[in-house]
C-alpha cells in the first residue's frame, strides 16, 4: 500500500525546502493537511511512515498535557499508525496496576470512558481530546480492528490503586505464595505503600521502611523470576512491585533518587517483548517520558532512553511544538501562554519558513538549534535528530477542552 510513500515524501520535501533557506541544509520537512483526526486521508503521512522505516515502538510525545492542537494530531497518528501501519497496542501513561485492571474489566463489558475518571491521567480522562483517544480505542474494541491497551507508569494514584492494589496482591500471594500475604513484614509493606498511592510523600518511620524493604525483596524473589505473561500472572505482579518500589524510592527521596521513569521504561519493555510479543506499539505520554538521550543523572535515566537502549533504532520518539497560541496548564489548571521563540531557535525559523500551518519535520543528522520546550526547563534542551527523531511542527496552539 505504501511501495509509493518514498518518491511523495521526496516531492513534498522538494517543494518546501526552497523556502527554507534559513534552515539546516539536511532538515526535510512536509506539509500535514489537518489536525482533525477524522481525516482519514493519509496520503500527507507517508513522509511520517517513511522518517519511521520499521521501527516497532514509535513514542508519541507532548510538551503539556494541554494543547488541543497536539492532542487531535496525535489522534489522527494513532489512527495512521494503528490502520494502516500495523500498530496494535498503546501504551499510555497511565499507572500500570489501574490500566491492567480497566482492560479487564473491558473483558467483561465495561466501557473504558466510564472506567477512566479517577484511574486513567486525569488529562486524557476528563479533556474532550483526551477522551477522544479512549473512545477510539473502544470504537476500535467493538466495531473496528482492536487496539491493545495497556499503561507504563510506574507512579500509581488512581482510585483503583488506592482501593485494589494491595488487596488483589495479597489474593495472589495467598493462593501461589501464602507465607508472603501476611505477618509483620506484610503488615509493614502495606502500611507504608498505601500512602503511595495517595501520592503522600513522607518517608515512614525507620523500622517500617526496613519491613517495607524486606518484604519487597521477597517479592521480588518470588514473582520475578516467572515466565508468566498475562494480567494477574506472577511475571505481571512483578512489573507491579517493582513499580511501587520505585514510587517508594523516588518519594521518600524527595526526587533525589529519581526511579520513577527508570521503571516506567521497565515497563514498557515488559509490555512489549512479554504481554504483546511481537506486535508494534504506539508509547504516548509526555516527551519528558518518551524523549531519548536523556540522563539527568548517572544511571537515573528517562524512560525514552531506557526504551531506546533496549530497542536502538527500533524505537522512534516523535515531538510536538509550536511557535504561538495557549494551552491548559495541568499544574494548576490555568490558561497559559506560549512563550515567544527564541530568534534562531528551529520553531522561529519554521514559524517563517513553513508553508503550511502544520508541518512534519525530520533531519538526517542532529539539528544544532535551540528548540522550544516549556514543560520540563530542568532538562536539557532537546534536538531533533538526537532526543526525538521527527518533529510536528504548528504555528499556533488552543487549550484542551475540560468536558468532566
């Protein structure tokens, strides 16, 4: 179906490139016909599909969890890859333990819109982009090609986390592992992971850190040497203790050890080399989340990086930004403005370069500009061609729409 796409991405990089003679000499770019997700036209991705090649996991990223523009694009690339290119599993940030559970309920007849408040990241649950994307995914479960849901985060806060984990984990310890489901050591891990799940951060006390500890390593003798591979096998309980490990870690350090991603990238590769073997995988979260190349300390690396180490080439990260416009901050839940590009920096270039409002952009060597972030300043600042491999590039930007 796409034996054409490579001579079309020439010919629309061709017809942009005249106009951006400010640009680095190997940046392409193309245009996007629309952000809407129902054009299902796809001819104007065959570039995207192209800058891609075969890898397996493509990690579609977002600077803020606001922007509608991005979401809708996001969407619309879903679609593309998951119709046409074979994608059949996403992965999203959401805590792994709760997507795990609302997929099995989806099993038994519930409908994941109804299942996300409280349990899937409140800005894809509750904005009408974001709900956007869970209703695709049902659509998709019903009356299409389904789409494999799962989630990598390993920091858990939903309703069913805070209600189910430890419940359900202490089931399964008692019918596989009946020594590790209760006594003092028991005792300590639950009362020092439940206040984890309401993303309370105080360290406890000495003695039940230590019991926290020692009955985590248990656990992880126990259940991760497993080959198991399906929700609720030892292998699967495993990714979840080690995630609360991590959500253990990275608090009661006040971020000073920060595991959080780490295991998120964990995660990921557990997904898709043990649950979904073989299948190609669509990562969305926030770029701090899927951008390669990022090490903000030795050995605490971010989960894009963790993926990219394991998989090389076959793992695609893909940007999103923007010179102008508004977006709704997840922080505070204010309207926020895009701040003006730097002069020099590649979106002030494409901001004047770009013959279309929305343009897909790639570079076959890393693009030495400063480019726009305004969600993670504490990072380093990423480039196209080193921390994501392809860029959409939009003019302007409006804020998600909260519906619940």
């Amino acid at each position: 179906m796409f034996a054409a796409r490579s001579c079309l991405a020439l010919a629309l990089t061709l017809a942009l490139h005249a106009s951006a003679a400010d640009l680095p000499p190997r940046l392409q770019q193309w245009p996007v016909a629309s952000s809407d997700p129902a054009h299902d036209d796809f001819r104007d991705l065959l570039p995207f599909a192209d800058a891609i090649g075969n890898a397996r996991i493509v990690g579609l990223g977002e600077q803020n969890h606001g922007g509608r523009g991005e979401f809708q694009l996001k969407l619309r690339l879903l679609r593309f890859l998951h119709e046409r290119l074979g994608f059949d599993v996403l992965i999203l940030e959401s805590g792994f333990f709760d997507v795990g559970q609302i997929v099995r309920r989806m099993e038994q007849g519930e409908k994941l819109d109804d299942m996300a408040p409280g349990n899937i990241f409140f800005m894809y649950a509750n904005s009408a982009e974001g709900r956007a994307v869970l209703q695709y995914v049902q659509q998709q479960k019903t009356g299409g090609k389904p789409l494999a849901l799962a989630g990598f985060d390993s920091q858990h806060s939903g309703l069913l986390s805070q209600t189910e984990l430890l419940k359900q984990l202490q089931a399964f310890l008692q019918k596989s592992q009946p020594a590790l489901a209760s006594g003092q050591d028991w005792d300590a891990y639950a009362q020092a992971a439940q206040p984890l799940f309401a993303m309370q951060r105080a360290a406890p006390p000495a003695g039940i850190q230590a019991g926290f500890q020692r009955h985590n390593a248990a656990l992880n003798s126990a259940l991760c040497a497993s080959s198991e591979a399906a929700i609720h096998s030892a292998g699967w309980w495993c990714q979840v203790v080690k995630s609360v490990q991590a959500q253990a870690t990275t608090y009661w350090s006040d971020n000073m050890n920060y595991q959080r991603d780490n295991q998120m990238g964990d995660n990921a590769i557990w997904l898709a080399e043990r649950l979904f073997p073989g299948k190609k995988a669509v990562v969305w979260g926030h770029t701090f989340h899927i951008a390669r190349g990022f090490e903000p300390a030795p050995g605490i690396l971010q989960s894009g990086e963790v993926m990219h180490r394991r998989w090389g080439a076959q793992y695609k990260a893909v940007q999103f930004s923007t010179a102008e416009g508004r977006f709704l901050d997840y922080t505070n839940m204010q309207i926020g403005r895009v701040p003006q590009p730097e002069r020099g920096s590649l979106e002030y270039q494409l901001a004047r370069s770009a013959s279309a409002p929305i343009v897909g952009v790639t570079s076959s060597s890393v693009v030495d500009l400063p480019q726009f972030t305004f969600d993670y300043a504490t990072q380093p600042l990423g480039k196209l061609g080193q921390h994501w491999d392809v860029l959409f590039f939009a003019g302007d930007i409006g804020p998600v729409k909260m519906s619940r």
